[in-house]
C-alpha cells in the first residue's frame, strides 16, 4: 500500500515539473518574441531597403551601360571624323606642295624668260637696227654675217621655248607621240653627224661602238633623239677642248643600255642630288660659252619614263660623267628579233 502511494506521488511530481517545464520555455519564447520582434522589423526593413537600393543600382547600370553605349557610338563617329580630318589634311598637303612647286616653276619660266630669252632677242634687236640704219653702207658679206647672227639668235629662243613647251606637256601628259620602228644605231649616227661640228670645234674626238644586233625599238623618234642628242651635246659642251667622247649601245642580259662618256669636270655630290630635276644647273660649266638653261635633263628624264625605261648617271668629280639610258627588254618600246 505504501508503495502505491509513492509511485502515485511521484507521477504527481512529475507531472507538475513537466507543467512547470512547459511554462517556463514558453515563456522563455514569449519573452524572446518580445525581444526580438523589432530587430526581426528593423532586419526586414533593412532587407526591404535594401532591394530597393539593389533595384535603383541596377536601373544606374543599366543606364550606365547605355551611356557606354553611346559614348563608344561617339568615339567612333570622332575616330572616323578625325581620319577623315586627316585625309583631307594629307590632301591639302600635296595640293599644297604642287601649288609650290608650280609656283618655284613659274617663277623659274619668268626668270628663263627674262634672263635666258633676253640675251637672243638683244642680238637679234641690234642686229636689225645695225641692218636697217646702216643698210647702204653694208657690205654683201657683213649683211650676211649679222643676218647669220639673227639667226643663230633666233634659233637659240626658239630652242628655249620648244624646250618650255615640252617640258610642260610631258608634266601634263599632254604630248603627242608618233612611234615607229627605230634602228637605234642608225638614230645615234644621225645625231652624231649634227652635232659633229661643235665636237670639232673643240677639238673633240667622237668615238662609237655599238653591239651588232640591237633589236628594233618602236618608238617616237624625237624622244630617242632627244634623249641620246642631250647626252652627246652635254658631253661636247661640259668637255674641255682636245678630249674625247665614247658613245656606244651595249646589249646586255635584260636590257639595252646606250651610253654616253666624257672627259669633262664630273659631277660633285651636290650635283648628283639636282641631276635630272627641271631648272637646275650644275657646278660644272659649258667650256666654250655654250648656253644651258636647265630643262634638258629633266625632259630626258621625262622622256625615258614615258618609254618605259631610266636614265641614270656614274660620275665623281674630276673623272667625267658617264650618262646610261637603261632600256628594259621587257619594255613595250623593243621588238622582238
């Protein structure tokens, strides 16, 4: 009996404790809900705040990328500007540098035509006054002989202007030309015989050789004879009296080359880089008063190119000058033998 009554005791007991358990954890969560209620607010609100930063941030990006956007759009259209910028610039440069050199050009045309003309047309003035007051007192021969000099004169403007004039078409590209079949040698031979009087003049010994088969050019023959004609003059006109001059047409693997050797002064280094431009003279001197006005190495120059082919110059100073017209075997101008 006593036994029951304990274990009825003791069930009662703990019961109660579990009774009082339950009410202190729960009112251990009571009061922690109390607790914790506003920092769960104050977390959420800052949760909230939060997102909307977030969304505010991504609205910024996404206007920031748009603004890249644009702004890369922009530096494209500059980069694009300022090259064209720059092409325009570069345009205007050479526009800019041919208006100069048509400018030093003309400037150089007036001075040829108030220095170089002027000399001839004087002669020719004073040789008609002399002819026209002096008429009657005038022998036949002195009649002659200044009538001879007017001429000389006359022939020499007339030079000059031919000169200037195809000087200016080949710049332009607005010269004619008329080829034909060409024997080269036979060309330079031709040259050689009008030219053979200022040669012997001086006492200049004109000396040629020339390979046996040369094949047939087709060209315009004045450019031929121009090219090779201000070769042999140059060498007659720089060479100091009692020398020679070698011309000679060599065949060589991959082009013809006609060649023109003097005994003259040479060229300095000076001299090399004014070689074959238009109104430029050089150190060395005509040795008998011959007249140059500048013009003949650049038309040569000219020339050749529009051939096809390239004129070029050895020489060093007190060792002559050796002139070379180089004529490709490709070029269009040679016939096939």
């Amino acid at each position: 009996m006593l036994d029951d009554n304990l274990s009825s005791s003791l069930q009662m007991n703990i019961m109660i404790i579990g009774g009082l358990v339950v009410l202190m954890v729960g009112s251990v969560f009571g009061v922690a809900g109390i607790i914790l209620r506003p920092t769960i607010a104050y977390i959420d609100a800052l949760f909230q705040r939060s997102k909307e930063q977030t969304n505010v941030l991504q609205e910024q990006a996404v206007e920031l990328r748009e603004r890249a956007d644009r702004m890369e759009e922009q530096a494209i259209e500059i980069q694009h500007f300022n090259e064209a910028i720059m092409r325009t610039n570069d345009v205007l440069s050479r526009q800019n540098s041919a208006l100069e050199t048509a400018n030093n050009e003309k400037d150089s045309i007036l001075g040829v035509v108030a220095h170089d003309l002027r000399s001839p047309l004087t002669g020719i003035i004073m040789g008609a006054n002399i002819i026209r007051d002096y008429v009657k007192n005038l022998s036949v021969e002195k009649t002659s002989s200044i009538a001879s000099g007017i001429l000389v004169a006359a022939d020499h403007m007339s030079e000059i202007i031919d000169m200037l004039l195809d000087s200016q078409e080949l710049a332009y590209g607005s010269m004619k030309t008329y080829p034909e079949n060409i024997e080269l040698g036979e060309v330079i031979m031709g040259i050689i015989g009008e030219q053979r009087s200022s040669a012997d003049n001086k006492k200049i010994t004109l000396h040629t050789m020339f390979d046996t088969r040369i094949p047939l050019l087709h060209a315009d023959p004045r450019f031929v004879k121009s090219i090779v004609g201000n070769f042999i003059s140059n060498a007659i006109k720089y060479s100091p009296p009692n020398t020679n001059v070698w011309i000679g047409v060599n065949v060589k693997p991959g082009a013809i080359h006609c060649t023109v050797r003097d005994e003259g002064p040479g060229l300095t280094e000076e001299d090399h880089k004014k070689l074959f431009k238009k109104f430029q003279r050089l150190s060395a001197q005509p040795t008998a008063g011959e007249k140059s006005i500048g013009l003949g190495l650049s038309i040569v120059r000219q020339m050749a190119e529009q051939l096809g082919t390239s004129v070029t110059c050895e020489s060093s100073p007190g060792v002559g000058a050796t002139f070379i017209w180089k004529i490709p075997m490709d070029a269009s101008i040679v016939r096939r033998m």
